[in-house]
C-alpha cells in the first residue's frame, strides 16, 4: 500500500442499469472518484481501462485530446485515481493498478485487509498499554 493511498468505499444502492456507463458511474461514486454529477470521472475511467487492457495505458495528453478537457482537469482526475490506489503511473502513462477492474479491486481489498490488520495489531498494543495504565493507577490509590 502506498504511504499516501486513501481508499474510500462508500455503500452506494447498486445501479439501476448494469451496462458499462451505469457500473462506471456506479464504480466512481463507491470508491469517491468523482463528485456527484460529474461526468468526467467515469469517463476517464473508462479511457484507463481501455487503455490497461490493451496494454498500452493512456497519457494526461490522450486524454485531454479524447475528453476535449482542460488539462488541469484531466491531471485532477489523474491525481485523484492514483490516490485511491486505482491507477498507478508508468513514466508518461497511466494504468489501471492491475490488469483489469476485478483484480484493481481485489489489490485493494488485499490492502485494506492489511491495513487494518495492522491497526488491530496496534490497538491491542493501545489496550495493554491502558490496561497497564489503570492497573498502576488502582495500585496507588490502594497505598495512598
């Protein structure tokens, strides 16, 4: 997991349509991609996925040129994918972290489960550590 990934899953009622618009929107709004009525997230991830499956990515410029938007949006979005640890950067190009939606999702789903493996395994250290706390608290008051 990168050391500033933030996947956000949000619980989102399935979408009433299942073709590829529907389920990209959908897929936006469940991993807080894009704010609501935008547009231009689904779109994008569409473009990344097509070009992560045909192995050849796309850059900020292909995209830019395809969407005809202005190039700080496409680099907003960009940053945005990278940062929930859905598309990562290869030189120019840009990628689905794996080779298709299923197996990006189930990286994440390996992250998170290592992420809060790790905070269980420190909020046990934080219970010990405030149980010790008490215990020597009761310890005084019982002398003094």
């Amino acid at each position: 997991m990168a050391s500033e990934e933030k996947i956000v899953v949000r619980q989102i009622g399935r979408p009433h349509k299942e073709n590829a618009d529907a389920l990209l929107v959908w897929f936006c709004e469940s991993l807080d991609l894009s704010g609501n009525k935008d547009i231009m997230g689904p779109e994008m991830l569409r473009e990344i996925i097509n070009g992560s499956l045909n192995g050849n990515g796309v850059t900020s410029k292909e995209l830019n040129w395809k969407l005809n938007v202005p190039r700080t949006t496409v680099i907003y979005h960009l940053n945005r994918f990278i940062y929930s640890g859905i598309v990562i950067r290869r030189g120019r190009r840009y990628y689905l972290r794996s080779e298709d939606m299923k197996s990006t999702l189930q990286e994440l789903q390996a992250d998170m489960i290592r992420e809060f493996q790790r905070m269980m395994d420190m909020a046990q250290k934080l219970d010990g550590i405030l149980e010790d706390e008490t215990y020597a608290r009761r310890r005084r008051a019982k002398k003094g």
